[in-house]
C-alpha cells in the first residue's frame, strides 16, 4: 500500500499562488502513476494533474491548463498551482496506481489515497 504525507495547503487571494507537496512511499512496483485530485463542496472527487511512469506523460484537467505544473523530484510530488480561482477551492488529495498504463481516466483508477489538504481561494 503505498502511503503519502501532504503538504501545502492553506488560504489565499484570487491570483495568488500555493504549492502542495506529495511525499509517497511503498511502491512495489517500477511502473506507477500518481497525481493530485480534488473534491470540490458538493461535487464530485475529479483529476487535476497526473503523471505516469509507462509513458513519462503528464496529463492535466482543461480548468487548470495553464496554471497547474505538476513536477516530480525523486518520491515527491509538487503541484505548483498559480492564478487561482475561488472555483479552485477543494480537498486536494494526491493518489497512485501501481502498475503499468497512463493515468485513469476515473478517480475510481486510482488505488492509494492521501488524506487530503484544504484550498480556499478567496477574497
């Protein structure tokens, strides 16, 4: 089971920037994809970003297109998010899938959850 510890989270203006981190570990295999996920009050959990070990590629939501990066260094894994939105606030929660294959299309796909950490984006 891999295992996460989150960081990052907190409150900021519209335009402002934050930046979360995803420290993980207990992966079994080589090949893995991991990434960070939200759930907005009242909506559904949905992908923001995710990067795959198969294929090196890393995908991102169209709502934040532009103003997310994604980067890896070593077991950690930054979402460096700027020019944020109030409809950016949600629980964040980074997440793997241990195996070959890009990233799941569904939340559903993914088979580790961190705990989550709170983005409020707000004037």
């Amino acid at each position: 089971q891999v295992q996460f510890v989150e960081s990052g989270g907190g409150s900021v203006q519209p335009g402002g920037s934050l930046q979360l981190s995803c420290a993980a570990s207990g992966f079994t295999s080589d090949y893995y994809a991991i990434g960070w996920y939200r759930r907005a009050p009242g909506k559904e959990r949905e992908a923001v970003a995710c990067f795959s070990s198969s294929d090196g590629y890393i995908s991102y939501a169209n709502a934040v297109k532009g103003r997310f990066t994604l980067s890896r260094a070593g077991n950690i894994v930054r979402l460096q998010m700027n020019n944020l939105k109030p409809e950016d606030t949600a629980v964040y929660y980074c997440a793997a899938r241990q195996g070959w294959g890009p990233c799941p299309p569904s939340p559903s796909g993914m088979g580790s959850w961190g705990q989550g950490t709170a983005v409020t984006v707000s004037s």
